[in-house]
C-alpha cells in the first residue's frame, strides 16, 4: 500500500520598491536602461563610498508590513551579509538579519471556498545585486550594475501552505495588497516580484517536517506552480526508493520542466553577518507608524464589499474590475465623471480586456484616461455615435489615450440624424431585397435584420441602429 504525502511550502518573495532612487544613492531605479548607466560609486561598490538610506525605502516597507497586520520593530538595523559573486560588486549584500522592520504577520487566503491564514514571519529591506548576463556565442558573462541597490524587501513566510494553489493565492494576495499600497508594480516578467519556494514532503499525520529544498528562477504564477508539482514528486520519488533529500538550492528551467541543483543551502552562519559599520540604526516612533497608517488606502476586500452596495454591479465585474489597482482607479474616476457604472463596468469588461489579451498587456499597462473614457460614454449616450462606431474609436483611445469626441469629429464618424436620407436608404433597402421582406411580412422578425444591415451599409455605418429599426418597421406595416 503506497504512502500519503503531505506538502509543506514556505516562501522567500523578493520584492522591487517603487522608489524613484536606490535605497542607499541617488541613482535612477527605472527598468531597462542602457547597461551601467544607472550607476555611481555608491551602487557599484567603489572604495571609500558610503551609503545614505532613503527614507522612502523605510516608509513603504512600513506600509507593506501594516498592510499584513506585523509588528513594526522600533530599532531597527542594517547588517553585512558576506558572500562572493561576480554580480555582487562590495562582494556583501547589505540587509537586515538581527533586526528585520517587521515581524509576525499573516495574511488571509481563500482556495476552494475555504479562508486559512498564512503567517509571515518577517519583512526584511535589502539592496537588489546587479544581474549577469551570459552570451553562449563568447561564452563570456557580462555584468549590468543597474539593477545593484534597488531597493528590496523580502517577506518570509512561515511553512503554512499545503498546495501549490495555496502558494498562488498566498502570492495573488500579497501582489494585489503591494499594488494598491503603490509600494511596487509587482512586475513577475520585469523581476519587481520574485518568490523563492522551500518546500518539503512528509507523511501523513507526522509531526516533524522532512528536508527542504529551495526553488529559485521562477518568473510567473505558472512556473511557480509547475516548479512546486515537479519538486513535490521528485522528492517523494526519492523517499519511495530508499534514497535521502538533500538540503539544496535548486534552479528551475520552465522550458524543459526540469530543475537541477545549484548550491548546497547555506545556512546563515556561513555569510558571517555583522551589523553595517556604515549606517546608524533606525529608530521607528509611534507617531511615524501613524502616520504612514493613516495613509493606507481601500484594500480589494472593502472595496468589493463596497462596490456591491454602492453601484449594484454583478460579482463577476467586482472581482475582475478590484483585481488590479489600475482598473478599480480608472472604474472609479470614470463614474466621477457622471458616468453609469454598469456603462464603465462593460467598457472595461469587454472591450478593454480583449484588447489587453490581444497586446498581451497587464491592466497595469494601460494608457488610457478616465476622462477620455467618459467621454467616449457620453457620444454613446448622445447618439452622437452607434455601438460600431464607438468600438472603433476606443481601440484608438486604448492605444493612444486620443480625445473621443476631437477624433469624432475630425474622421467623421458622427451619426447622420438626416431623416431625409434615412428614409431613402430604407426604401432603398427594402426595394432591392424582396425575400427578406416577404420573410418578414410571413413572421421571420430575424430577415429585419438584413434590411437593417443593408441600410448601415447604405449610410457607412453612420446611422442610429435603433432609428433604421424604427424607420424599416414603420415602411413595412
């Protein structure tokens, strides 16, 4: 009789602040970049250059660590964490072992309609290290420094989840809490998110855990859940055919759905931490904890509950539109404008999500306004524009954010309310189509749709749909 195995994860999620400058120099924490030029002696390491704290870096990790109901420790520090690497230019990484700013959290998870908590032990502020780039056609490696002393923070959870489902809600839940604190983009493609998984196996019903390993290079909730499967089996297989786990950092490659170790797991002894001769300690007060709490906005859950009492639109839209900051903004600011939510709500829920999957683009990338949103609504709601027409003048608007109505105008687009001529392309249309006609007269109410069709072709799309029904139904009784 085979064995049940249960899965226990912990993880490590590194994540990029939104600073507009490193956390110990000046230098630009912008993406991209040509190679080494966000850089100064400070972030490349030089001899005899010392670092200055940005108090921007402390603010947002203070706000995270609310955010996720921690303790914010009052004296706080910064430690040398010592360890060779070519993308490491002091050779020491500068973060918090001793005195991490936030400590004994947890956030509230849903998988399958059941709530647990997840405990997150601490949040700690590091500096980013630069990044290697490898060239197989040299085989030679490259070293960018743009990305050495962006400002991180890492939050260690405690081993509470149980499923790769889990992790991704856990992950899906702290994502969203950042986003809308504005603390980072949370980018997993762009590297502003990444998540470390130590996971172990053990039996059913036992109590001691089994030997962990960590999973590194995983860059989407996907390969996360791929990475967690795969290790999950690898490490039962092992147990099963008599052999040991061994504790390790492994390495996931997403093409091949393989990992491979890459080190064994250092503990923290072996880094020789001591505390930063550098940088004077941190003393939080209560009035600073206050304020930043003062500042924290609406998170998704009050906004959903919100939502529904206050512009009564189905939970579908609720969970999609509260699902990214950017699009709960752009709702929000939209209505202000005197728009009607459920107008607002199916604009973003079909016509702005299909063109999202088409550019393969996250909400958090659209340039579009609320105000040209709105006014977009409004030539609908006018009848200053057809349906047709304003699906046509949004995909401009999604693209390049233009003014809807400067763009109405200056292409032509505007409905022609000349009945005149509506008149005439219906006679037109009914003239030159006798089948549908008589299939019409004989009860098919779908042939008006033909004629319908035929006299927007007529008028170039231009004519009120509602006003040729009208017109056809009145000329064919």
């Amino acid at each position: 009789m085979s064995k049940a195995y249960e899965t226990v994860i912990g993880l490590e999620v590194h994540v990029e602040l939104a600073t507009r400058t490193k956390i110990f120099c000046g230098c630009s924490t912008a993406f991209g970049g040509a190679p080494n030029t966000h850089t100064c002696p400070v972030c490349t390491g030089m001899p005899g250059s010392l670092p200055v704290l940005n108090k921007a870096v402390v603010e947002k990790a203070m706000a995270v660590g609310l955010a996720t109901n921690c303790n914010i420790t009052r004296n706080c520090k910064f430690d040398r964490k010592n360890y060779f690497y070519p993308d490491n230019p002091q050779n020491y990484q500068i973060s918090q072992l001793y005195y991490p700013i936030c400590r004994d959290g947890k956030v509230e998870i849903e998988v399958e309609g059941k709530k647990k908590f997840v405990r997150i032990h601490e949040i700690h502020m590091e500096e980013d290290a630069g990044k290697l780039v490898h060239d197989p056609y040299t085989d030679s490696s490259l070293v960018d420094f743009n990305r050495s002393g962006v400002p991180l923070i890492e939050i260690v959870s405690e081993p509470d989840m149980r499923s790769a489902d889990e992790v991704i809600a856990y992950l899906e839940k702290l994502r969203l809490i950042i986003q809308y604190l504005g603390a980072s983009d949370c980018k997993l493609n762009e590297g502003s998110m990444r998540a470390d998984v130590n996971l172990s196996v053990r039996e059913v019903g036992a109590e001691e855990f089994g030997t962990r390993t960590e999973t590194k290079n995983l860059n989407s909730f996907k390969a996360i859940a791929r990475a967690i499967e795969n290790e999950r089996e690898r490490q039962i297989d092992l147990i099963e055919s008599g052999e040991k786990v061994v504790q390790e950092t492994r390495r996931w490659d997403d093409t091949k759905e393989y990992s491979y170790p890459m080190r064994s797991k250092e503990d923290a002894q072996d880094y020789r931490y001591f505390p930063d001769p550098d940088l004077v300690p941190i003393h939080i007060s209560d009035e600073w904890i206050e304020e930043i709490r003062s500042k924290q906005p609406e998170f998704r859950d009050e906004k959903r509950a919100r939502y529904r009492e206050e512009y009564q639109i189905p939970d579908y839209d609720i969970d999609i539109i509260t699902n990214s900051k950017k699009l709960a903004d752009i709702f929000e600011d939209t209505i202000a404008l005197g728009a009607a939510p459920k107008k607002v709500s199916n604009w973003l829920m079909v016509e702005t999500m299909r063109l999202l999957k088409e550019n393969v683009m996250d909400p958090e990338d659209i340039k579009f306004t609320a105000k040209n949103l709105a006014k977009l609504i409004k030539l609908v709601d006018a009848r200053t524009i057809n349906g047709n027409v304003a699906k046509e003048v949004f995909e401009h608007v999604f693209a390049e954010d233009i003014d809807p109505e400067a763009y109405v105008k200056e292409h032509g687009l505007a409905t022609v309310n000349d009945e005149g001529a509506l008149k005439t392309a219906c006679e037109a249309a009914i003239a030159g189509n006798s089948k549908a006609v008589e299939d019409y007269k004989g009860g098919k109410e779908k042939a008006l749709g033909a004629l319908v069709g035929q006299v927007m072709k007529a008028m170039k799309g231009k004519a009120d749909p509602g006003s040729v029904n009208q017109m056809l139904r009145e000329l064919l009784k």
